[in-house]
C-alpha cells in the first residue's frame, strides 16, 4: 500500500514539475508571509473573476512597506502568487510597490499556464488595494476607527 501510494505521489510530483517552475512549486507549498498583522497599516481583500478571494495586510515603517501578509481561499497557485507578491513588496518605498503587476509576479515565479496567470493578477491587484487603503488612512487617519475586517 505505501509503495503504491509512493509511486502515485511520484507520479503526481512528475505531471506537477512538467506544468509549473520549481520556484512556483516552493512558494506554493512553503508560502511565504501567510497570515493576517496586527495593527497592519493597510488591508484589502479582493475577489477575483475565478470567484477566489485574497487577503493582504501591508505594516509601513515611513514610506517603506516593512512587513507584507496575505492569506487566500484559492487554488495553489493563488498562494504561489500571494507569497511571491509579497516577497516583492517587502522592504520597498510605496510608489514601487505600487508598481508591482502580475507580468512581474508571472516572471518571478517563471511563469504559470495559461489558466493559471490570472491568480497573479488576483495577487498584484490585493496589493495596490492594500496600498491604497494605507494611503487613504494617511489622509484621513480618524477611519480607521470605524473599519471592520
Ligand atoms: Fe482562482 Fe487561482 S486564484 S484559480
């Protein structure tokens, strides 16, 4: 029974690497930055065309976005490209993250199928939302008491 089951995983590992970059393979099974912060600075969650919704929680340290966080109910390649996203975003000034796109995201991780590159876009579009909110806080920095999440 472990044998076949062994043989079934290899199977699957092998069909897996012909579709998908060792890079994507990683980010989606040991996504980075996953989970909500406390206190974040900005926060989004979007739901994209597939019906899949992201998460993301931006912490800024001036102008720079020092801790990035994302969660998602989608496939796993949507994880790949929350983790990606959110390595991408980590450390850099708000302009620049906000500058991020899913053509950035698809190249990072090596590219996806097809089918699969709109969970990027998912990912790029979380994060200019998330921006977005922040900079709306900094305007008008009395909402956030009223926010619910
Ligand atoms: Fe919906 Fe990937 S985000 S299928």
């Amino acid at each position: 029974m472990d044998d076949a089951f062994d043989e079934l995983q290899k199977m699957i590992d092998e069909d897996m690497r012909r579709i998908y970059s060792e890079v994507t393979i990683n980010h989606a099974m040991n996504p980075r930055n996953v989970g909500s912060l406390k206190d974040a600075d900005g926060w989004a969650r979007y739901t994209g065309p597939c019906g899949d919704t992201m998460s993301m929680w931006i912490k800024m340290s001036g102008d720079i976005l020092k801790e990035v966080r994302f969660s998602t109910d989608g496939c796993g390649t949507s994880a790949a490209c929350g983790s990606m996203t959110t390595e991408l975003a980590k450390g850099r000034k708000w302009s620049e993250a906000l500058e991020i796109s899913d053509v950035d995201v698809l190249r990072e991780l090596g590219g996806l199928p097809e089918d699969d590159q709109h969970c990027a876009l998912l990912a790029a579009t979380t994060l200019k939302l998330a921006i977005s909110d922040h900079l709306n806080r900094r305007r008008e920095p009395w909402k956030k008491y009223y926010e619910r999440r």
